[in-house]
C-alpha cells in the first residue's frame, strides 16, 4: 500500500512539475570530450524524476529480495526444527514401547537438526544398551560429552546408571569414582555408590559411605537402616573369615551405638562363638543383657561356655526369677545346667522349652540329658521322634564361609 501511495504521488508531482515548465523556455546543455547533448528543461526534468523512481524501485527490490531470503531460512530452520522435535517424540514413544532399534535411529536422525542434540546423544546411548551394545553406546555417550562439555557431569552420571544398569559394576564404579571427587556432596552420586558397593560386596567401603548417606538424606530411612543393619552384619561376617583377631578388631573399631544394638550384639557373639571365643562371647552378651533382656541373647548367651558355668547359670537363672518365661530362656538353662552336669535340672528345663516350642537342639540335648541320667530307652526313643519331627525347624547354618576360613574346621 506504501508503494502504491508513493508511486502515485510521483505521478502527481510529475505530471504537475511537467505542467509548470512544459512552456518554460530554457534548455540543458550536457558535454563530454567532444561531444555535447542539448535538451529542453522539461524533458530533463522528466528523465531525472525517472530515474530517480528507476533507483527507488531497484533499491525496493533488492530489500524485498534479502528479506524473502530471511524468511525462506527460518522457515526451513523452523521445519527442521519440528521434524526434530517430531522425531524425538516418536523416538520417545519406540524406547517405551521396547523398540529399541527404530528408537535408536530416530534419536540419532533428531540429534542432526536440533538444538536438544545432547538429549537425544543420551537417549540414543540408553537405546543401544538395550540392544547389548556398550560400543555404540559408550560412542554416543562420547558425542554427548563433547558435543556440550559444560554438561559433563550429567553426561558422567548417565554413563554410571546405564553401566550398572547392564551389570558392569567395576566400570560404573570407576565412573563414580572421577564424579565422587567433583561432586562429594551430590545425593545420587553416593547413592549409586552405595549400590554398586554393594553389588561388588565391598561391605568395609560400603560402611565408610554410611555417614555420608545417612547426613546427605541419600536414600530413604527405612531403606538405609535396612542396607545399614546388613552391612554391618556381613562386614563381620567377612572379618570372621579372617579370623577371631580380625573379628575383635573391626568391633572395636565399630561406634557405640553399633556395639549397643541387639541385633548386631548377638551377630558379633554367634561369630565369636563358632571361631571357638566362647569367653569373649560370654563377656559380650552378659553385658548386653545387663542393659536389657532379649529372648535372642539369652538364647546365644546359653551356647557362650565361659569361665565359670556355675556363676554363668546363676546370672541366667535370674532372669527366670524376673518373671521370664520364653523357650529360649529355658533352652539356655537347659544348656548351662548341663554344662554344670546337673542332669535333673536340665531335663526340667529343656522339657518345659519344648513345651513351649518344639526344636531339634532342645530335643538333642534333652536325649543327651537322658543318657546321663540312664533313662530308659523307651524315654529317649519317644524324644529322638519328636527330635526328627522338629528337624525342619532346625537351628541357622553358619555365619561364617568355611569354605573360604582357614581357622575353621567342620
């Protein structure tokens, strides 16, 4: 409309300029070298205003030109970018739906026209690890790395979770090792690798990630006094294959809050009790029942031969007079007493234990109280039936690997 207006007023001006000095009578006069040219004014000024409207009209033209050529790029940048984002999309809907190949490609044909190229490199990488692939996906997670270098860190950590996802615990454990010195304080990092110690059965590392885990809320209470309780117990365990030495020393080691709990105690006293320590153990679960009766210790605290079997029944027995009355309080008085070599009162106990619940130890000792004691065959046979009804219910197997203990012996 501008053109238009425009054209028309130099129409306007034209024609009335033309009219003004069509009957004026002075001339133009243009030379070069040898050569003249004359015109009348009017037709001067005619030529003049043409060309200044042939200027006008070229300059327009060479404006409309590159702006049409502005256009024509953004909108083949535009279209690029939503058969990008299109083919992300679907590349999305392929990885959920498990076709991981057809995924794959469509990510990496995204990543060539997309300002998303580190998304879709990542993606790409999770796609080929779902194909077995660890080359091509380490390849893409390499082009991601180098594509935005400022996002190393995220790019490290998807390397991690996608090794541990595929069982290469050793390698996301290195990954998380370069991102445990950048990144002390990142809740994920600790928490992967807390997972991968735990798949490689690091239990002493593992146990000196505990605080941190636990200060940096890394992973939910339950859950982390649950992998907490297990740690624990199984870095004992390994600490016994080792040894009574290394066993004793790793507990000292331990906080008190680890030496106080119960369930921990009675792990620490069964191991010291199948490494022969039965003096140790004994010291360790009287004191542990000093500060609160447990059905578990006094059980344990009855396999524990210490010293002195008189005093050692003694202490037990009073917690029978403190109104206890569980099978394994009775189990445990059964073994003490027998360990005193009193038939009589053994017998009562263990009767009155499998009264209350039917084991296979109790039953075993019981015959054994029986032979002393010269009862009749009768008597024991009827014992030995209710000892193989109850097998089933036979006592826990060993803590410690005899398999791999060279202190020992079956």
């Amino acid at each position: 409309m501008k053109l238009r207006h425009l054209a028309l007023l130099a129409i306007i001006i034209g024609a009335l300029l033309a009219w003004f000095i069509k009957d004026q009578r002075g001339f133009v006069l243009i030379a070069w070298d040898n050569h003249s040219l004359e015109m009348r004014l009017w037709i001067a000024a005619v030529l003049a205003l043409g060309l200044i409207f042939v200027t006008f009209i070229s300059s327009w033209l060479v404006l409309t030109v590159k702006r049409t050529g502005k256009f024509v790029s953004l909108w083949s940048k535009n279209r690029g970018s939503r058969r990008s984002r299109n083919q992300t999309l679907n590349g999305l809907i392929a990885l959920t739906e498990g076709h991981w190949e057809k995924a794959e490609h469509l990510f990496i044909k995204a990543s060539e026209k997309s300002d998303s190229r580190l998304i879709n490199y990542l993606l790409a990488a999770k796609s080929a690890q779902e194909q077995k692939d660890y080359t091509r996906r380490d390849n893409y997670l390499q082009k991601a790395a180098e594509y935005q270098p400022n996002a190393s860190i995220a790019v490290s950590l998807t390397q991690a979770e996608l090794q541990y996802e595929s069982g290469q615990y050793e390698l996301a454990l290195a990954s998380l090792s370069q991102l445990w010195d950048q990144r002390k304080k990142h809740p994920y990092v600790l928490k992967l690798l807390a997972k991968c110690y735990y798949r490689l059965k690091d239990w002493q590392r593992l146990f000196d990630l505990l605080p941190a885990l636990k200060q940096k809320q890394a992973l939910e209470r339950s859950q982390f006094e649950s992998i907490e309780m297990e740690c624990v117990t199984k870095l004992l365990i390994s600490q016994a294959n080792k040894g009574c030495e290394q066993l004793q020393h790793c507990w000292q080691k331990m906080s008190g809050d680890y030496q106080k709990n119960p369930q921990l105690v009675i792990c620490f006293s069964r191991l010291l009790i199948e490494l022969g320590a039965f003096t140790e153990a004994e010291a360790v679960l009287r004191s542990a029942l000093k500060k609160g009766y447990k059905s578990q210790l006094i059980y344990w605290y009855g396999k524990a031969a210490g010293r002195d079997n008189q005093t050692q029944l003694s202490f037990a027995e009073s917690f029978r007079q403190d109104g206890q009355s569980d099978w394994e309080m009775f189990y445990a008085l059964g073994q003490l007493s027998f360990n005193n070599e009193l038939w009589g009162r053994a017998r009562d106990y263990l009767l009155q234990s499998l009264q209350l619940k039917n084991t296979l130890e109790a039953s075993q000792l019981l015959i054994m109280t029986y032979e002393q004691l010269d009862e009749p065959v009768t008597t024991i046979t009827r014992t030995l039936k209710k000892a193989l009804a109850s097998a089933a219910n036979a006592s826990s197997p060993s803590l410690i690997d005899k398999s791999t203990s060279h202190f020992i012996e079956q």
